[in-house]
C-alpha cells in the first residue's frame, strides 16, 4: 500500500496533494511506513506528521524506545499529541487513540 500511494503521490508531483501519510501494517512484522507529499516512503519506528510534528517529536524522540508495553506507548502518544494541540493551533483540540494489533481494533478508554 504504501508503494502504492507512493506512485501516485509522484505522478501528481507538479500538482501535489498537499498531505502527508503515515501507513503502517503488520507483515511478518510490524512495520510503519511515511511518505511526503511527492511520494517519498521512509521506513519509520515511530512517525508525527502534520503542524505540530516537530513538538510531537519532541517528546517522541527522547521517550520511544524498542519493547514499550501498550500502556507506555499510549501514554507517550498521548502526551506528544497533548504537546502538539497545545503549541499549535492547526493541531486541533482532541486526541482520539486507536489500537491495532491481531487481536483487532480497539479503542481504549481515555484518562484526562
């Protein structure tokens, strides 16, 4: 899928979607992917896109590490969300957290 997008994201190049994706998956392993508007695809352990990605990863950087439990990762997505809507009003008001693993899709429940 993501080199999907990727070719089509480069033949709109001169009149690009304005966008930025992040897709990510399960194959073998689980694997996240970003592309740029012009379709560039990057491997990724961990992603922020949009206005506020450069204060998401702010805290993404120095908080991911390799084996979080679900919790942990919840938490520090929370909290580089929380950061972005603060610092840049593009950002939106909310954080609506889903996740995905072979169990399925869940929602779970948020602390303020």
């Amino acid at each position: 899928i993501a080199k999907m997008m990727s070719n089509m994201m480069y033949e709109r190049r001169y009149f690009p979607l304005l966008t930025q994706v992040i897709v990510g998956g399960v194959v073998g392993k689980p694997i996240l992917y970003t592309l740029d508007p012009l379709g560039s695809v990057l491997p990724d352990e961990y992603a922020a896109v949009g206005t506020g990605a450069e204060m998401a990863l702010g805290v993404l950087d120095p908080g991911f590490k390799q084996g979080l439990s679900e919790q942990e990762a919840l938490d520090m997505a929370t909290k580089a969300v929380h950061s972005a809507t603060m610092r840049d009003s593009f950002s939106g008001d909310g954080i609506d957290l889903m996740v995905i693993d072979k169990n399925g899709v869940k929602t779970p429940p948020m602390v303020a």
